[in-house]
C-alpha cells in the first residue's frame, strides 16, 4: 500500500504511541490534512454511530485507541477494560467493512498470550492457554479482534491485519502513577527519590518477572511498515528480542537517573506475567521490521524527557 495518497484513520492519534505512529506517517509524506484523529471528548468509539462517522471516506483505518493501565489499573478496574476494548474493536471494525475500507490495522497486545506460553512467545502459541489473571480482561478484549478479523477476511474478503507489539516505553509515555506501566512509573519514583533525597524506592513484586520492551518511535515503525506491506491473516509480533528482568531493570533505571539510595520489594503486589519475550521473526520475514533502538539508548532519551517535562505547568501526573 502506498500511504502518501491515502486518507487515513489514526485512532489514539494523539496518544503516546498514537503520536509516534502520526510522525511516521508524515516521514513517509502523508500529508498532515490526509490524516483524521478522533478524540475521545468528542468522539466516543463505543458508539456505532461514531465509528461509522469517522470512517467515512478513509481508505486506512489503524486503530491504537485503547482503555490501558498498569497492574494495579487493571486489578481495579477488569470490567471497564474488557468491555471498552471490545466494544471499540467490534464496532469500528464493523463500520470499516460496511464503508468498504480498503485495509485495517488492528492493534494487539502482549497481554493475550497465554500466562505459561512457550519463550520466547510464537503467534502459534497464542491460544494455547489463558493470560495472566490481572491482563486477562484486556489482553481477551483486545484478542476479539483477531477473531474479527480473520472471520470478515474469510466471510467478506476484508483485508484486516492483527499486530501484537510488546510492552512499549519511550518519551511522552503516561507517567501517571494511577495508571502507569512499569517504566514510567520506575522513572518517577527513582527521579523524585533523587530530589527529596529519600533512602529508598519502593518496588512492586519480588522482581523476578522478566519483560521486553519496545521503544515507542520503533513500534510505529513497526506498524507502518505493515501497513504498506502486510496483507496475511496470521497475527505478528512487534519487538525488540531483548529480555530483562525487573530487578535489572529497576536497577538500570536507578543507575540512569543518579539514585544512590535502595529499593525496597513490596512482595504483596503482584508480579503479574513471569516472563515476557517475543518471537519476532514473522515480522522481520514479511515486511521487513528490526527495532533500532538499545534499550539503554532508549531509557536515557524517556527519563531526559520526563525530567525536561514533569515541571511544566501541561504536564499532569
């Protein structure tokens, strides 16, 4: 597909990887006006009527916008996840098809694969057993639109693909401690330790679990890239193949910012996921996509920018 004469429809367009994925658009000399971004004070995609409207006359549809938190978000809140992810993913892609999109980007999660899948995670592997408890509402919402997808590619020849990118991290990201993943919120404890002079961290879990993580600039590469060139039924992984565990992560994080006190292990929060690690190789295979970004290189680049940000009068968390 070539974007530069499409009209595309960027859900979550302003959002942390919605905006990653706009600029790389643009990089590809998609014109700003050729690029239409709902917001959700206005346009509530939960709403048949809504998504029929903002489909209209669009020739791409990449759907980012999502109902996401944190471990602790989603202990609070499992219904309000499961039924915003699904109703938003059901219905937008229902009023693709009628308005007769040319080609929907249906964005994933990590969170949908099995709790105790095979490492690193295959796209075979990912109904092979039930997520993890506390991503479970999510990671089964968000999987629904494989399900849809590969159902109206078979029942209407509609040519929806389904993308599975990894824990994502990088500047912009959500540094509300409500609602935060693992990094920013790491990056906020750490940096404000540092300021207050506090003698410790405290941590979630045992820190045992292991992650990989996905700078956000190369996830919208990612996607991108399968927007143009991919056109299969099969659901793709989008990752760096870089595996740390939480313990080594905190203590990168602290090294980073300059923290010299310690961490303490609240070992009744949860763990959630004991490992995450992608296989990546289908997405190298059909269209091409490598992470650039070290993962040192990229934590540098998101704690300057909070530290640049956290004191402006627009930045809330």
């Amino acid at each position: 597909m070539e974007l530069r004469d499409k009209k595309i429809l960027v859900t979550g367009g302003a959002g942390f990887l919605g905006s990653a994925v706009v600029r790389t658009l643009k990089g590809r000399g998609v014109p700003e006006k050729s690029i239409y971004i709902p917001r959700s004070k206005t346009h509530d995609l939960r709403e048949r009527k809504v998504c029929e409207e903002v489909v209209k006359d669009k020739d791409l549809v990449i759907h980012l916008s999502a109902k996401v938190g944190g471990i602790g978000f989603n202990r609070e809140n499992p219904a309000t996840i499961y039924y915003d992810n699904l109703i938003m993913g059901a219905e937008l892609m229902e009023a693709a098809r009628k308005a007769k999109i040319e080609k929907f980007v249906a964005i994933g999660t990590v969170c949908a694969y099995p709790k105790f899948a095979p490492v690193p995670f295959s796209e075979d592997d990912i109904w092979n057993g039930y997520p993890e408890e506390t991503n479970a509402p999510y990671g089964l919402a968000k999987k629904m639109m494989l399900v849809q997808a590969q159902s109206y590619r078979d029942q209407y020849g509609f040519n929806a693909i389904y993308l599975l990118p990894v824990n994502l991290y990088g500047p912009g990201d959500n540094f509300d401690p409500v609602s935060s993943h693992v990094i920013p919120a790491l990056i906020k404890k750490f940096v404000e330790a540092k300021e207050s002079g506090s003698p410790y961290v405290e941590a979630w879990g045992t820190g045992t679990p292991t992650r990989e993580f996905l700078y956000v600039d190369d996830a919208a590469e990612g996607i991108v890239k399968a927007a143009e060139n991919y056109d299969g039924r099969d659901p793709v992984n989008l990752g760096s193949a870089f595996e740390i565990s939480i313990k080594d992560l905190t203590g990168l994080i602290a090294r980073l910012v300059g923290y010299k006190g310690k961490v303490r292990w609240d070992t009744s929060k949860p763990d959630g996921q004991p490992r995450r690690k992608l296989d990546v190789s289908r997405a190298e295979k059909h269209f091409g996509f490598l992470a650039k970004t070290s993962f040192e290189d990229g934590l540098k680049k998101t704690i300057g920018w909070y530290q640049e940000n956290k004191s402006k009068p627009s930045f809330s968390v």
